[in-house]
C-alpha cells in the first residue's frame, strides 16, 4: 500500500534537498560499472522530482556533481557530463509538461561548454514554469559558496556601498549562488552514509536530515514519502523549548 494518502499536504517541506549516493556500490554489486549506476540513477532523478511535484513540494536540489568530483578518474567524470548534457535535453519536454522550473547551483563555469550551453537553452526555456523548482548542484561545493560570498560582500565594503556594521546573516544569504531559493526543511542522504559532504553548509543550519541505507537507484517516490512522513513526525524547534512552541 501507498504511503503517499498518509502524507499531510499542509505540512509539507518547502525545500527538500538530496545527497544522491550510492550509485558505484549499487553497480558494483550487480557486476556492472560506475557508470551504470549513474545512468540507472537518473530513472531515481525523474522519479522524485515527478513525486514533489505531485505532492506540492516547491523546491528541490539535486547534488549532482561536487567540486571534489572533479577528482574522479577522467572517463567517469566526462560519462557523467555527456549523461548531464543527454538527460537535460531529453527530459526537457517533461519538464514543461509537469511545469518544473530547472536552476542550477556550483560553479557553472568548470562544465563543459556544451553542458554550460545545454543548461543555459534549458533554464531560458523553463524560466516561467510554476509548479516545481528543481535546482541542480553542479561543480558545487558549500564552503566554495560561502568564500564567493565572502568576496562580494568584501568587494563592497571596499567600494564603500555598505559598512562592516551592516552585515548580516541576511547580506550573506543575499550573496549565495541563488538567493531566492529558500533553506531546505529537509535533506535526504542515500547510500547509508552521514555526513553533509560540503553541501548546502550555511543553509542546512536548521535543516531536519534523514539518511537511509538505499542506494540511489533504488530510491523510489515511496522512499521519498517515507522521508517526509518522518520530516513530519519531528519537532522542529529553533532553538526555543517544546512548551514554547505549543503555547504558539
Ligand atoms: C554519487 O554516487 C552520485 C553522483 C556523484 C552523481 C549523481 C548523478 C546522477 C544520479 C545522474 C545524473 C544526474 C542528473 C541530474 C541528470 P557515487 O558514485 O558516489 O556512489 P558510491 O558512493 O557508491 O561510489
């Protein structure tokens, strides 16, 4: 039976953000390549974005390729950007058909020219779609995010357009690669692994995660909604007493 009617709609995620992992030890134990797994993940891609746009989600962000990826042995990392580059073109149409908006995140300009082009025709395309945001993090690494930031902000003190007085958390969330994608509620981690690895480090501040043992591949619109459920178990507190918030 679907766990999707035991979801509450009102209190849905905002922002759920994804570590996709585990697609090498998926291929590995069914005696296939890396790349395998990564081409069997996107079928996880299409499957989740698909569920949050059912559902009402509004934004989702995708850990797609990390600043340290670039260290993978070389034939993976270009299979990996030929399947980037294929798999935007053709889901391009169901994109537009289930009104998802596609931005990205990371340091666009280590892609290839080709997938910087594929994903400029895309965006431009999508720009007006409503339903869904759906943010991939390419070239993207957290503490990278926060330095540009840093530098911008620095850069305008050093033109004097603002004072050192008047930074705030808000002047830094305004500098981050996509300011008006709000923080995740919700990180989801696969593949049996704790850690944040370098993603969205300054907006996963209050951010409930939740981890499970399934590799990428597997993980299906029933895994994303026994993730929410979970998100909507808990109490999220900011830091304030659990009778605080029920006096609210
Ligand atoms: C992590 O698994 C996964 C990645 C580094 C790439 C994720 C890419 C895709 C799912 C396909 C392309 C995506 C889009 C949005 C078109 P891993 O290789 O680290 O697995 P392992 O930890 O088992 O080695």
């Amino acid at each position: 039976m679907s766990l999707k009617p035991s979801i509450n709609l009102e209190k849905l995620p905002k922002h759920i953000a994804v570590i996709m992992d585990g697609n090498g030890r998926w291929a590995k134990e069914k005696g296939k390549n890396r790349v395998f797994g990564h081409k069997s993940g996107v079928g996880s891609v299409r499957d989740v974005s698909e569920a949050c746009a059912e559902l009402g989600v509004e934004y989702l962000t995708l850990y797609a390729f990390s600043v340290e990826n670039w260290n993978r042995p070389k034939l993976e990392v270009s299979a990996l950007m030929e399947l980037l580059v294929r798999t935007i073109g053709s889901e391009t149409e169901t994109l537009m058909k289930n009104q998802i908006r596609l931005k990205t995140i990371g340091s666009l300009s280590s892609l290839p020219k080709r997938a910087q082009e594929q994903l400029a025709k895309v965006i431009e395309k999508t720009k007006d779609n409503k339903r869904l945001t759906l943010c991939l993090a390419l070239s993207y690494g957290g503490r990278n995010e926060i330095v540009e930031a840093c530098k911008s902000i620095a850069s305008l003190v050093k033109n004097s357009e603002i004072n050192i007085e008047d930074i705030t958390e808000s002047t830094l969330n305004q500098h981050l690669y996509d300011p008006s994608i709000p923080d995740p509620e919700l990180m989801i981690r696969t593949s049996g692994e704790y850690r944040l690895s370098n993603f969205l480090l300054w907006q996963a501040a209050y951010t409930e995660l939740y981890f499970t043992e399934e590799y990428w591949p597997d993980f299906n619109k029933e895994s994303l909604y026994k993730a929410i459920l979970s998100f909507q178990q808990r109490e999220r507190r900011f830091g304030k007493t659990s009778e605080q918030l029920k006096a609210l």
